[in-house]
C-alpha cells in the first residue's frame, strides 16, 4: 500500500508534465501560438557568429524597440565580435543587457563531442533564461541558439516562463534546413524562412520575403 | 563586351583563398579582365599567401591588402566586384548594385555558401565560377545582362509578429 501512494507521488507529476510537454508540442505545431502580455514583451535575442549575427540584427532593428523591451542579448563567451555590432545597433544603453554562455558547437568540432559540450552551454543557459522571464526568443543560427531555447521549453513546461520562440533561417540557407533549424523546427513557434522552396522541407515555415 | 569595368574589387573575405590570388594574378587572367576595361585592380586578400603592396603587372595596377574594417567603401568605388562566395560579401556587394562575379572555393566543397550563390545566379543577380573557369567567364558573361537585387522588405514579417504577440492595452 506505502509504495503505492510513493508511486503515485512520484509518477503522478511526471506524467503531468509529459502530458504538458506532448501538450506543448502539439500546441506549437498546430497553431499560431500567440502571446498576450500585460506590459512590454521581454525580448531575448540568440547571437550566433559572423554573418549571423548581421543578419539578425538587421531584422530585429525593424522591431518595435518600445514593444519588444527590455532586450537581452545571449551570445557566445569567445564571440568577440558581435559585440561591438550589438552596442553598434543599439541606441541607448539603457533598455539592452549582454549575456555570455560557453558555446555549444565550435566549427568543425565532431557531432559526438558537440552533444557534451550543448549539454555544458546549456547548463549555463538556466539562470540565465529563468532571471530574464523572457516573453519572446529571437533566433537565427548556430552558436547560443539551441541550449537558449531548449531551457526556455523546458521552463515553459514546467510553467515557471511564459514565452514564444521565433526561429528566422538564415539568407543561406536555400533549399535545406540548417541543423539548428531541423532540431528547433520540432518546439520553436514560429519559423520564418528567406527562400520560398524552403516551405517543401520544412512545412511549418512561413516566408515573408526576404528579411535581410 | 563594352571596355567599362576600369575599377574591379576582389575580396576573398575573413579567411584565405590562395588559388584566387595565384588565378588573378596569372598573365592570361589580367589579360581577361583588361579586354573588359580593367585598368586599376584593389584586391582584399585576407591571409593568403601573397605580400600585400601595390604592383603593376601586365600594365594592371594591383593594390593589394589584407584587412579593412569595412570594406564597403571600395565596392561602391569599384565598377566590377570579384568576390568569394560569403553570404555577407555576396549581399553587400548586390545591395551596393553592383556587377558581382562569385568565385566558388572548391577546397570548402561541405560549406552551404555554393546554394547562395547558384541560386542567385538563377535569379540572374550575379554570374558565378570556379578558379578553373575565371578566364572564360570574364569573356563569356555580360554583366550588364544581370538584374538588380530587389531590396528586403521585413514590413510582412513584423506585421505578423505584431498580430501574434500583443500588449494587453492598459485599463485605465
């Protein structure tokens, strides 16, 4: 009887939040996923590398910056660059923070090792998203993209954040999906993608246009 | 072909491109390019193997660098770009409205930067070849033959972003 009711304590809140993760998943792939937020939309943005980094901020700079507040931008402990094109793109100090996590993939680093060193970055990546309480996630490629919006799923599940991914991919990318954007097809909320025929791989894309 | 390119831009980007540099310099190639006009050539050459400075080969006048931290000035003064098959060259350089030949690196055949290019160049915004092919490409092509690139328009994108996220109006 005893290991009964332990069982029953133990499995019932598992089952509760697969049941929220199945939930969540379904949700994500079937609709439109909105958000309504009683003041601003605190806005996350994953800095990847390089020309990814250009990009997302050359479409994020169109964003409403009164609405989409205050932002914080994640990006990669050895990514020097791409902070001076953050301060570059933001005007006043004030509404903008930067975060570094360890990056998750280096160039040219195996499959095989990648998987612990994403498990690390995204260890880092916990406090981080959960102090933020972000309402929306902007993201656009390698580097930060993947451990960010996984902890946000997962904390989104255990209902401690409320908040949506967006994953834009990148001008690149013309007829395949990148391998961020075929594992955050399956939970981010939105997918945009910057090639019409881009739609046939990957059905949930949505296309705009070109973005950047 | 009309001789109008006096003013070419080579840029090989961040990294290297060793065979570019050794194919552009060679005397049947500076011969190509000065049958389309070529007088003055400004060359980025990153850290391939080659010392920068200014040199006069085949009655070309090459300038040679490695590194600017923008490298936008030189495509808007040049009338012809040769550039290496990066996404943000390729776009800069079209964004600027101008002639792009794309040289593929066929040593990083894995990268997905070759998918850029060939699409662009079906969409008729820029020509793209090998080192092997530089020669009969320049001789071939006919720049003015390419298409504008239409500019980006985000406004479809952050008017669906603003339906789906919203901001409750305030009671007041």
């Amino acid at each position: 009887m005893g290991v009964w009711i332990l069982g029953w304590f133990v499995f019932a809140p598992l089952v509760v939040i697969l049941l929220r993760v199945f939930y969540l998943i379904f949700l994500v792939l079937s609709t439109d996923s909105g958000l309504e937020s009683e003041s601003t939309l605190r806005t996350i943005l994953c800095i990847g590398s390089g020309g990814h980094t250009t990009e997302l901020l050359r479409i994020v700079r169109n964003l409403d910056h009164q609405k989409y507040q205050p932002r914080l931008y994640i990006l990669a402990d050895n990514d020097v660059s791409s902070e001076v094109k953050i301060h570059k793109a933001e005007l006043s100090p004030a509404k903008y923070a930067l975060e570094r996590i360890p990056r998750s993939r280096n160039v040219k680093q195996s499959y095989l090792s990648s998987i612990g060193s994403t498990l690390y970055a995204t260890l880092h990546t916990i406090p981080v998203v959960y102090n933020f309480k972000p309402n929306v996630i902007f993201c656009n490629g390698p580097g930060t993209c993947v451990p960010v919006c996984v902890v946000a799923f997962i904390l989104r599940c255990l209902f401690l954040i409320d908040c949506r991914i967006v994953f834009i991919e990148s001008i690149c990318r013309v007829r395949t999906l990148s391998l961020t954007g075929k594992i955050l097809q399956y939970f981010a909320d939105v997918i945009v993608v910057q090639w019409p025929q881009l739609r046939d791989s990957c059905y949930r894309a949505k296309y705009f246009g070109r973005l950047t | 072909m009309s001789k109008k390119y006096q003013k070419c831009f080579i840029t090989v980007g961040t990294t290297r491109f060793d065979l570019l540099v050794e194919t552009i310099m060679s005397p049947s190639v500076l011969e190509s390019l000065k049958k389309i006009g070529c007088k003055v050539i400004t060359f980025q050459i990153g850290n391939s193997d080659f010392q920068p400075g200014i040199y006069d080969k085949e009655g070309v006048q090459i300038n040679v660098y490695r590194f600017k931290d923008s490298i936008l000035d030189d495509i808007v003064s040049a009338d012809l770009v040769i550039s290496h098959a990066g996404a943000g060259s390729c776009l800069e350089v079209l964004e600027a409205r101008k002639p792009l030949l794309v040289v593929v690196n066929e040593e990083l055949m894995d990268n997905h930067q070759i998918e850029l290019a060939e699409q662009l160049q079906i969409d008729g915004h820029l020509y793209y070849c090998t080192c092997d092919t530089i020669e009969s490409t320049l001789e071939m092509l006919d720049f003015s033959m390419l298409t504008p690139f239409p500019k980006p328009d985000p406004t479809l994108f952050i008017k669906y972003l603003d339906d789906v996220f919203r901001v409750k109006p305030k009671a007041k």
